[in-house]
C-alpha cells in the first residue's frame, strides 16, 4: 500500500470477538474499504509503532490487555496517529465522551447498523486524507515548496523533485540540463530558496550580453578601467557572494572569460578590471545549457575544467513533450494564473483541446505551454485552431492521450455537478474509492469545483 495515497489505507478493526470481526471487516469490505483486523488492542500498537499504514483506527473499548482506552492514549502519542473510532457498549456514552476529549474521532455505540460505521470510518478517512495533505504542504514549504513550483507526476519530475531536495542544503555546484523554455531559472530559484542561503539569487544570462562586456558583467570592474567606465560596477560573482549565482546559456561564455572564471571558483577571489585588490566571494554556482558540454570541450568551444567545476551536480529537465501526462494538470494550472493575472474568469479547456494539447511537439516546452493558457484564457486563436490541417509533429502516446482524456471527463463531470461527489459516481459509474484515486492522480480536489456560497 501507498501510504501518501489516503484511498488505498486500510480500517484497522481492533476487536477481541471473532465473530465482530468477521461480520464487521466483510461489510467494510462489500463497502470497497480495505480491512486489516487485530485480536489485541497491543499488537496494533506494535505495527502502528513500526510505521505501517493505517487509514483509521476502530477498536471495541472492552477487550483483555491493553483495552480501547490505553490503546486510544498510546495512539495519541505517535507522531502522526490515525483517526480513532472507538466502539462503545450501551450506557458509556459518558466514557466516549471524555475518550473524544482525549482525542477519539468518534464513538459508535452498540448495537448499530454497518451503515453507521460505514460513514463514520468514510469521514475519518477523508480527515486523515487531509491531514496528510497537510503534512506534504509543509513538507514543500521546507523544501522550498518544490512540488508546487515543479508540478507533473510523470516519472522525470518525481526524481527531479528528489534530487532537488537533497542537493539544496549543500553548496555544491549544479549543472542543469535541459530545451530552451523547460524552466532551467526555476529549478535554480528552487535551489536557491530551499537552501536556506542568506546571500542573494543572481541571474546572468551568458548568452545576452556582449563578448566584450561579459568579463564586466562577471567579475565587475574600476572607475576608468575602460572607455566608458564611468563609475565602479560590481561584478555578479561579488554581488552573489553569500548566495546564488545562475549562468544561463553558460554554454555562450567566451574562453577568455572561462579561464577567469575557473580561476574565481577556484580560489575563490576576484579581481575588478582595473584593479589589483583582491575580493573574497563565498557563492554557489548553478549553470545552465541546453548544450552537451564534454562534446562542446572535444570541439574546443568549452574548458573541459570549468565544466567539471560546475557540474559537481547535474540535474536532467524532460522537454515536455517527453511528459505528456503532465500537460493537462500544467495546462490547468497555467490558466488559473492567467485568470488571476488578466482578471478573467477562469476557463475548463474541453476534451477537443486537451486532446490538441497532448499531440503537439511543443518545441516550445513550458513556456510555450503557459503562453498558450494565456491565449485560451483572453479568447485569442489557438495555433491548431487557426489552422486545422497542420499536423503536430509528434502524436502523444496511447497512454498519455488516454491520461488527458480521463482528466477531462473528471473535471467537466466535477464541474457539471458543482463538485458532487455522490452526482459524480453515479454519472462516470464509478466507486467511491476510484474516484478518490483517480481525482488524486489528476490533481483534482472537490473544493476547485464548489460555487462561491458553498466555499464561503
């Protein structure tokens, strides 16, 4: 089981009698919810405390050894516990009173019909659901809310996401790799801000500033140290110091200025042209190309030096036309900023243009995609619109035109219904726990598709 997947966690039924478990765990079960069941409070104790998932916790109060009670206070003193439902004979409704106080979920009191629990364990569930949602929001928020700043499921970006959180506290050099528009600057913004670096994030894109210029723009230089120096200028290397350094398009460095800056890594001083004084900098160094650099050394246009100085880390982007099942959610995603930004109403792309999305080549990669949300939202032409016969240059996948049109029909049943859930089941003919699982995938939440009164 999944433990970062609330729907596939399991009831764990604590009861001493056979004869309870087995009729309570096969009407859970009919019901579509996994069931593990215990005959001793401690033995769920033991695997709660080994770490093992538990969706809810329902356990009867009256039982030999460690009875409902101590097992509900030894639950509440793990560091994540479970929602816990406990079963009550008639008469101690005060006891399950003071056992809510102390923490319970909820208490069912004997005798009661399946249908009951049913729904008491169901509204556990989707407590437990969004406390773990809680969980891994501040889980991004430390490290540097990386999965909201990096969105897609696709493999590449789940193992970008890793990558990217262990190497942000260090300071070593990374090498980012990846098409022009694959968003290179956000993953070194995200390294920069989930470092905890007190020092500035600098941008300098190589690519943009003149050859004679560059040394300027990288190690600053003296009043009167060339024409038109009019006044001293500090370098981005000493501007960065205590910080981040990000050269784009380091690919486009002259050799002269690779040689000084191979140097200033090294040693980890600079000089401003036109001075001798030398200028402690203590930075890190994340560098961009859409270029191989080892194969651009072999031809001579890049110190193979200065590349195994930066690249002490390197860090893959996909192009996105190599994530595909990410486009729709991206797509969905880049519209709502649009909407906010222009102050539109927001839009729902239908499954003719999601489909249209998930087979263009996107050359352009995310920035293309974002341009084309903004397109959608303000009701400008569409490339594909505006030109029917144009073929895209790439067909998306079996699977991935399967993903975007599943996403589709989900929200446009979500927002037919207002966010409905039971409307929605029955509409797609689906279970409760499916549902759950797929609007999870998609990136869905029910409280997206709510009106204004009902969010309110």
């Amino acid at each position: 089981m999944n433990e970062r997947d609330p729907a596939s966690l399991s009831i764990w039924l604590v009861d001493d009698d056979p004869d309870v478990r087995a009729s309570l765990s096969q009407w859970l079960e009919l019901s579509e919810l996994a069931v593990r069941t215990f005959e001793r409070g401690q033995a769920a104790l033991d695997a709660l405390a080994a770490g093992e998932p538990c969706g809810v916790l329902v356990s009867d109060v009256k039982m030999p050894g460690l009875n409902g009670l101590a097992l509900l206070d030894a639950v509440q003193a793990l560091e994540e516990p479970p929602p816990v439902v406990l079963i009550t004979g008639h008469g101690d409704v005060p006891m399950a009173v003071e056992a809510m106080r102390a923490g319970a979920w909820d208490f069912v009191e004997k005798p009661f019909a399946p249908e009951r629990l049913e729904a008491c364990v169901r509204r556990a569930l989707e407590r437990r659901r969004l406390a773990q949602e809680n969980r891994r929001l501040r889980e991004a928020l430390r490290e540097g809310d990386l999965a909201a700043r990096l969105l897609g499921e696709a493999p590449a970006m789940v193992a970008l996401r890793r990558q990217l959180a262990n190497l942000a506290p260090t300071r070593a050099n990374v090498l980012v790799l990846g098409e022009t528009g694959s968003g290179k600057e956000v993953v070194a913004r995200c390294l920069h801000e989930a470092s905890g670096a007190e020092g500035p994030f600098v941008a300098l894109n190589c690519g943009a500033i003149a050859a004679e210029l560059i040394e300027s723009e990288l190690f600053g230089h003296e009043k009167g140290a060339f024409t038109g120096a009019i006044e001293r200028r500090i370098g981005t290397l000493e501007h960065a110091s205590g910080g981040t350094l990000f050269l784009d398009e380091v690919e486009s460095l002259p050799l002269a200025a690779q040689v000084k800056l191979l140097r200033a890594l090294q040693e980890g001083e600079l000089t401003r042209l036109g001075s001798n004084a030398l200028i402690r900098v203590d930075l890190r160094v994340v560098a961009a190309t859409k270029e191989e650099l080892l194969a651009l050394a072999a031809r001579g246009g890049f110190r193979e030096d200065l590349y195994y100085r930066l690249a002490i880390a390197e860090l893959a982007l996909p192009p996105l036309r190599e994530r595909r099942e990410d486009i729709p959610r991206l797509f969905y995603h880049f519209c709502r900023q649009a909407a906010e930004v222009h102050q539109r109403p927001p839009k729902e792309p239908d499954a003719a243009l999601l489909a249209a999305l998930s087979r263009h080549a996107w050359p352009g990669n995310l920035r293309e995609l974002r341009n084309m949300a903004t397109r959608y939202i303000l009701d400008l032409a569409l490339p594909w619109e505006a030109s029917a016969s144009a073929a895209p240059a790439e067909t998306a996948s079996l699977a991935a035109q399967m993903e975007a049109f599943e996403a589709t029909l989900l929200r446009e049943a979500l927002s037919r219904h207002g966010g409905n859930i039971q409307a929605v089941m029955e509409a797609l003919d689906l279970p409760r726990r499916t549902l759950n699982q797929k609007m999870q995938r998609h990136g869905l939440r029910r409280e997206a598709f709510l009106s204004q009164e009902e969010r309110g």
